[in-house]
C-alpha cells in the first residue's frame, strides 16, 4: 500500500489552495449566490493527489465539478459532501481509506466540518477543478488542491469519475409491508431486477467501479435494507455478472449496519444517532469492478423494492476516457427531507425527486393485501430512533 513512499519520482509538486494573496489572514473565497468559481485549472500530464475543503454550510447546495482535458462536460458531478461521503446535508467524523472528515459537531446540519480525498485523479492535458454555489447565500470556501506535474503521462491510467443519483422518494411499490416479513418475500429476477432496481451507476466505455456511498433517510422507522445487490457487466444477462445477498452485506457488514467507520466499508453517518439518516460506503479496492464496454451497478431497496424512501448514492470508478457524469438534481431537489418538533418528516414538494415507479403485479397486490401496516410514512419515528438532528 505504501511501497510507492520509497521510489523515487521525477514529478513536481504542486498546490492550488484559498491563502489570502494579499498577505493577510482572510484564506477563504466566497462565492456569491449562482456562481461557479474556478479553483484550480491545472496543466498536464499531471495528477491529483489531495483534495481539502472547509466550509461551514451547503454541503448539498455546493457542487463540485471536474473536467478533463477539455471534455465538453464534467466527469466528476456531486454535491460537496456527497463527494466526500457524507449524505444529507449531515457532517460527522470519519475515517476511510480514501476520505475522510473531522468536525467537532456530529451528525448535525450545516456546520463546520474538513473533507479530504485521497483518491488519484490523473490528467493527460488539463484539470479544471470548479465548486459551483447554487444556494440564494454566499458561500465561504477554504481548500488545498495537491498536484504533481509530470514529465509524460502514466500508461494505463484513467480519469476519475463520480455521479450523485436520488429518488426522493423511491417508487417501492409497498412500503407499507414491514422488511423480513412473509409479504416482503416476493420473486424479482430477470428483466424486473435490470428495469426496478435503484441504480447506482449506468455508465458506458471501459473501465473499473471504485465504489460508492448510499444515503437513506428511512420514513418508514423499521429497517431499510434486505436489498440485493446486483452488477451487470458489459451488457444484461441473468443472474448478473455479481448478485449479493443484502443491502448491509454488500456494505461488508451484517445485522444490519453498525457505528463504525473502517477503510473500506462503514457508516459515516449512522441512522440510531441521527433519528433515521444513514449513509454507508463501501470501497473495492483489492477487488474493482472491471468492465470493457459498460456497466450497470443496482441494488433493490427492500427485497423487491418494495420501500418509498428516499435514496441517493454516489458512485466512483475509473474510465479509459473522460465521460459525463450524469447531471444531479436541481439544487432544491437535492435538499434533505427534514422533520418537525414531533418528528413527522415534512414532505416538501419543492424537494421531491420521485424515482420511477415500480410496476405492481399480481404478487405484490396481494402480499399488500394481508401485509400488517406499520405507521404512515410520516408519522413519528419510533422512540429508540428518535435522536439527533432536530
């Protein structure tokens, strides 16, 4: 992992950061209302090595683009604290192998919080690293954008990609039926897997997954996975090239998920301390996910995504050339679902992004049918949830 620390490089150094030119302390850039600001425009060959951002809001409203040699549109697409792992709107401290975040006030909204990435991100030509502030507010920015400049580019090296997805809600077609019930066990193969799971990555050319990060923000209150993964490489068949056997084992963990954070798989948001919002990573480090023409990464949510919450994921890998991301949401749409003193979630229209809805069959009409029904999707939360951000 660190056999790289020894060998000696040719490469220059570099560093794009916010001091204050003027000599004085004032090492932040603000952004107005609307604006996208040009960070760093760096000339190639060359590679991203560290990136460090503060801020103290607008973890969602906060865009951060990166285009490679001078693709017609951005590789790199994600809202600032998705990007860095962290979903919702929430900061907390973590620690994986390839992000990171230190604040000292966990899982609560908007306050002050370091993100760092230490993901490779090399270039051929050109790196135009952009933060776009699409909140009605200024925002204030301090960041570090390590480099090095190289004398000729890497053999068989790719650009970085990463995409932010979300369904607000998931179009589950019964969330009334509670997880690991008889109701909930119904049949999702074959072509009804491809067309309804939620998708993490649809992506074309050639390449490898990294991984991803997936939020949840869990309006029914009981437990939100026993969702199967399931990865088609280089076009459908079935079962798919890698089918997992649930949401918190694809995660690497079990028993539903736990509040750790390790190298390559965690919670760096855990549901029990912030009242029903997680999110999880998992990153395949020893083991990508190598594709040559295009992939498909899904998971169901809920077995046979039968569950409306909402969820949203960021997905990572590497391609032989620069593609497009996948445009986010509109900047309201990506907003979280909050609650109010009673701890009813406040489905605001404005921050809606519905997913597609899943068809309803015959099965699933009468699962529905004798399904004992837990509280509304807004009602209040159950007690042993109801802690964190208010």
């Amino acid at each position: 992992m660190y056999d790289h620390l020894a060998t000696l490089s040719r490469g220059r150094t570099g560093r794009v950061s916010s001091w204050d030119t003027s000599g004085r302390n004032q090492d932040r850039w603000l952004l107005k209302p609307g604006e996208a600001r040009v960070l760093a425009d760096l000339e190639g060959p060359g590679v991203i090595t560290h990136l460090w951002f503060t801020q103290r809001n607008h973890y969602r409203e906060c865009l951060l683009r990166i285009t490679w040699d001078d693709a017609p549109t951005p590789s790199i697409v994600a809202p600032l604290g998705d990007f860095f792992g962290l979903g919702h709107g929430i900061v907390n401290s973590y620690q994986s192998a390839l992000f990171t975040a230190s604040t000292r006030s966990n899982n609560r909204f908007n306050e002050g919080c370091a993100l760092n990435c230490y993901v490779p991100m090399p270039f051929r030509r050109r790196a135009l690293v952009e933060l776009v502030n699409e909140s009605g507010e200024e925002h204030l920015q301090y960041f570090y954008i390590d480099y090095e400049r190289l004398d000729e580019p890497r053999a068989d090296t790719g650009y970085l990609h990463a995409e932010f997805r979300r369904a607000n809600p998931f179009g589950g077609w019964g969330h009334e039926v509670r997880v690991n019930t008889p109701e909930s066990n119904i049949v999702n193969l074959g072509r009804e897997a491809w067309d309804n799971n939620y998708v993490i990555l649809d992506a074309r050319g050639c390449g490898h997954y990294l991984g991803c990060n997936l939020s949840v923000t869990n309006f029914q209150g009981t437990w939100w996975g026993e969702g199967d993964d399931m990865i088609w490489v280089d076009g459908y068949r079935w079962p798919p090239d890698l089918h997992g056997t649930g949401s918190e084992d694809y995660l690497n963990q079990a028993w539903q998920m736990q509040d750790n954070a390790f190298l390559r798989n965690g919670s760096s948001i855990f549901e029990h301390n912030t009242g029903g919002y997680q999110t999880s990573y998992v990153l395949h480090l020893e083991n990508p996910v190598r594709f040559r023409k295009e992939i498909k990464v899904t998971i169901e949510h809920g077995h046979g995504n039968h569950l409306a919450n909402e969820m949203a994921s960021t997905a990572y890998w590497y391609a032989a050339d620069p593609a497009a991301a996948a445009a986010p949401p509109p900047m309201a749409a990506r907003l979280p679902v909050l609650r109010d003193n009673q701890d009813n979630w406040l489905h605001d229209p404005a921050r809606r992004h519905p997913g597609p809805t899943v068809p309803e069959h015959a099965e699933m009409a009468a699962t529905k049918a004798r399904a004992p029904r837990p509280a509304a999707p807004g009602a209040p939360l159950n007690r042993e949830t109801r802690r964190g951000p208010p």
